[in-house]
C-alpha cells in the first residue's frame, strides 16, 4: 500500500498485487487458516483501493472526462458487487462449499473491473489531465488507503463526501478490530 507516483500508476499497482494474490489463492490445494489469511489481505486491499477510488478516481471522472457520470456509476456499481461479495466471503468458513465459487466470482468480478479500468478509464483520465494534476491526485489516494476501512461495509454510502467523512473512523474501527485479532498481520 502506497506506491508513489500518480493516481493512475498507484491504482495499478494496487491491481498488479491483487492478482498476485489471486494466483496464490489459485495455488492453493487446501483451506484452513493459510486460505483465511490471503482471504482477508484481498479483502483489505480491495477496500482501501475501492475507498481510494471513490474518493478521488471517480470524482476525477465525473468532472474531466466526457460521459464521466455514467462510467463512474458503472464502476461505482462494480464496487458494489464486489463488496457484497466480501462480505459474503468474510462470514464463510475456509471449509465451507461455497468458499470456492465465491472466490472464483470475486476473482472474476475484480478481473473484469480491472480490465474495464485499465483499457476505458485510465486512458481517457491520462488523457484529460496534466500530469500535475494525478500526481496531486495519486497522493490523495495514498492518504485515502491509510485511512480507509479494511472490512467491507456494504451498506455505506459511496459518494465522495460521505466516503470521506464516513472512512476515517470506520477504518479505525477495522484497525483496532484487526489488531486485536490479528487480522491481516501480513497486510
């Protein structure tokens, strides 16, 4: 977490190492605690990305690039699948039958926001922004995924504003949680 560099670069590193941790989960032969642990270091960085995202990326959108509100909705909605699906792997147990076809549809879900990302959005922002202007940006997000949450909480508000305001004091909360037990000592 916190690379350096612009919005765009940091947001794709953040991409590079969610894969990575997607291929060792693909690796694995078995479950228990080792599965539980890649699970929840996916899970914590895919909310601080997506936290980071919602607060700056997508704003950024809306007001440089054409058509910028729908493709921000359109990702905002992605976020929205992938949280609920987090949630859903957050209460299931490595041993559980499901945990296999949850991991696979996250995996599929964040491959295509990724993909989406990658080839649409980032080309048009790059494109519409000085290069002052997502190294400004990339520094936000970083100070975004410091304090962001590292639980899923679907049911928060993803505007910029509210994300922003609402944050802070949930990731607090996460961290003193996972602190306390643990939870994401290799993140």
């Amino acid at each position: 977490m916190g690379h350096g560099g612009n919005m765009i670069d940091e947001l794709m590193t953040d991409h590079r190492e969610v894969e990575e941790m997607f291929a060792r989960i693909q690796a694995m032969t078995g479950g228990g605690q080792q599965l539980r642990d890649v699970v929840d270091e996916v899970t914590i960085e895919l909310v601080r990305h997506s936290v980071a995202e919602e607060q700056y990326l997508y704003p950024a959108v809306r007001e440089h690039v054409e058509d910028g509100d729908r493709l921000a909705d359109k990702e905002l909605e992605d976020h929205g699948r992938v949280e609920k699906l987090l949630k859903q792997l957050e209460k299931t147990r490595t041993d559980d039958p499901q945990m296999g076809p949850l991991l696979q549809q996250l995996m599929d879900e964040v491959a295509a926001h990724v993909q989406d990302e990658e080839t649409n959005l980032f080309p048009m922002l790059r494109q519409a922004c000085t290069p002052e202007m997502l190294d400004d940006l990339g520094d936000k997000v970083r100070r975004a995924k410091s304090m962001a949450p590292t639980r899923p909480h679907p049911a928060a508000p993803d505007t910029p504003m509210a994300s922003k305001l609402l944050a802070p004091g949930a990731g607090l909360v996460d961290r003193a949680r996972d602190f306390v037990t643990g939870r994401g000592k290799n993140s």
